[in-house]
C-alpha cells in the first residue's frame, strides 16, 4: 500500500517539535497573552476592516464526538467574546453527520449575511467545496477548523495530523516491543474525513516494518457502532488469541474496540491506541483497559480558531500572519496560510501533566469510585 499519495503536502518555517503541545505554538499564545490579536496593544497602524460588533459562524461536524459541543464551540465562543469586549458574537450550528445538513448550514448563513466569517469543520471535506465558493463570493472567509476543507479557505487550523499517526503508531510498536511476530488490527477512521487518511499514512510509517497488520478496516462516520461490527469480523477472521494489539484510530472506536475484546471474553486486553482524551478514554487508560490515546490540546486550537477569525474579520494582517506560519496544500489549493498543533501521547505516565496540568479533566472527575484504586496506583490520588 503506497500511503503517501494520500498525505496532505505540508511546508513548515520551523522544524517540527514534538516535546510538548505548548511549545509548538508558542508564537500564537505570546501573541493572545500579550493583547496583540483582538486590537489592544496591536502594532497595526491600519485601521481594521471592522470593530468589535462582529459575528462568527461556527460550524461543528456531529455531537457523537464529545469535544465539539464540550470544549470547542463554548472554547471559541469565549474567546471571540474576550477578544472583542464581549461585542463579537458566535452564531453556532450542528451538523450531526450530515454533509447536506451542513452545506444548508453554511449557505444560510451566507444566503442571510448573518456572518463575517465562518470557522467549519466539515463533515465531508469534499462535498463542503460548493458552499465555500459561496461564501468566497460573497466576501466571506472561512477558517478550515480540525479537518481541511476543499474549496477556497482563507486559513486552515488543526492538529499535525499525520504526526498523530506516527505517536500512535510508534506508542503501539514500542509496547509490543518492535516484532513483526506481534500481530494488529488496524481499525482506521471514516474515508470521507481527510484527517483519517493522514492518521493512516503517519501510523503506517511506524506499523508496517515492525508488526504484522492481520486485517484492517475503515470506519463509516467515525461511528462506534460501526467499529464494533469491523472489530468483531476481526475477531471472527483471526481468533481472539491471535490480536496482539488494536490500533484504533480515535476514542470512540478504542471504547467499541475493549468494549468487543471484553465480550469475547479476552483474559487481558491487548494495547489499544486512541485519540481525543475523551473522558472516558483517560478513565480506561487508567484503568489499563486502553493503552494510550493522543492529546490534543483543544483550548489551543480553539482559541487560536478564535484568534484568527477576529484577526482576519478586522484586518489585522500582522496578526492573521503571525498565526498561520505553516502552509498546507488541499486537493483544490496551494499554500494555505495554517497552523498546526503538536500532538503528544498520552498513557498513564503522563495523566497528570497533560489532561490535568492543562485543566481539561479534574482529578475528581477522572478519578469517579470505579477508578479510585487504579488513580491511587499510578499517583493521581493519594
């Protein structure tokens, strides 16, 4: 399988970092701490294109996944808020996994002029195409949020997508200890998503010389039902004894994929990757039933949607600039102005100084009576 043909072309002015997701954007915080995005302090001398009394679209992929309604849309709209003196405003829809719902969504919002920009993150990153022309021809921008967009974006804000791949990856081959004996099932993400293609491409760096992948499956919608289905072919393909690890390409199909081993009535669950740091993720990798997931720091991301946004929506160029020092190609454009977040792994080393350091979860909401003795052999309670 020639997996490179499937990656997003990346070009970076930096060398990648991947010791903390903090550092990796370091420019963007210093910028938001010291009241340069939103107008305050600003070297900007031209005035901005507009003031405070702005709108920002928002537009979420489905509520199956719990950080969108959780963290990202109540992150943005908060920070839209901070950054124009609680003026600006966010006018939020859901699509709950429909594309058209979401391309409506988008070009009501247009059609209506209710909007100076829209962050989106598509359901279908093809199909969204359409709409966003509409919205290039009605002078409206749009932010690619998380999932790269086709059509003309004005800006795209994610994760490093294809690194997540490779810290999944590489966390699965080192547990396993490095031996093509050690037998996987590849448990991939939704095709119509280009994220999952990039989370496959980066893992199958790290997977494909050092474990054997015994079967592999794509995921309809990033749905955990249809995970679960995937997971028990596997089982009936190759025997329960035969699974020596899952990599599994986010949270909600790590809980269908324990969730099956379980039933089956699997005496140890083998490594299990993730990605999310849902709640219920860090509480199973706690307990050791997943091994590890990926954390993103989605107040990052967020408040840097946010940052753009405002930027881009009152002209502030030297700010927009500052925050997009990557470029990214799309099937349908070039150089993209972006920034890309770091990734970081995420096990039950390092709970405390990630999801917790960071204020995510609390200790008393991960630690709930069920994981009270787990939290207690690994630090997290006394």
């Amino acid at each position: 399988m020639n997996t490179r043909n499937t990656r997003t072309r990346i070009r970076r002015f930096a060398p990648r970092r991947t010791a903390t997701v903090m550092a990796a954007s370091a420019a963007a915080l210093s910028l938001a701490s010291c009241g340069v995005v939103g107008g305050v302090g600003s070297e900007t001398k031209a005035s901005p294109a507009k003031g405070d009394d702005i709108t920002v679209g928002v537009l979420m992929p489905d509520k199956e996944t719990a950080r969108y309604e959780e963290f990202d849309y109540p992150i943005i709209k908060k920070r839209v808020a901070q950054l124009t003196n609680n003026k600006g405003t966010v006018l939020y829809a859901n699509a709950q996994k429909d594309a058209k719902t979401q391309n409506r969504q988008l070009e009501d919002m247009v059609a209506d002029k209710v909007v100076d920009i829209v962050i989106v993150d598509a359901v279908d990153s093809k199909a969204i195409a359409s709409s966003i022309k509409k919205a290039k021809a009605a002078e409206i921008p749009v932010i690619a949020y998380d999932r790269l967009a086709q059509g003309p974006i004005d800006a795209y804000i994610s994760f490093d997508n294809e690194l997540v791949g490779e810290v999944q990856g590489r966390a699965l081959v080192e547990k396993l200890g490095d031996s093509t004996a050690s037998k996987i099932i590849m448990m991939n993400g939704s095709t119509t998503d280009p994220n999952a293609a990039q989370f496959k491409a980066g893992a199958m760096e790290e997977l494909q010389d050092n474990v054997t992948i015994s079967k592999m499956y794509d995921t309809k919608d990033w749905n955990p039902a249809n995970a679960k289905v995937n997971m028990e072919k596997a089982i009936a393909a190759v025997g329960l004894d035969n699974i020596d690890g899952v990599y599994a390409a986010n949270d909600g199909i790590a809980g269908a994929v324990v969730d099956v081993l379980k039933t089956a009535g699997v005496a140890k669950v083998p490594p299990v990757t993730g990605q999310d740091a849902d709640l219920a993720a860090v509480q199973r990798v706690v307990s050791g039933d997943q091994y590890m997931t990926v954390y993103k720091s989605y107040l990052l991301e967020a408040n840097t949607a946010a940052e753009m946004a405002v930027a881009k929506v009152q002209g502030r160029s030297i700010e927009f600039d500052a925050l997009t020092r990557d470029r990214v190609d799309s099937p349908t454009q070039e150089d993209i102005p972006a920034q890309l977040v770091q990734p970081v792994a995420l096990t039950r080393e390092n709970i405390e100084d990630t999801v917790v350091g960071d204020g995510l979860y609390t200790v008393k909401q991960i630690c709930t009576a069920k994981y009270r003795a787990d939290c207690q052999e690994i630090g997290l309670l006394d």
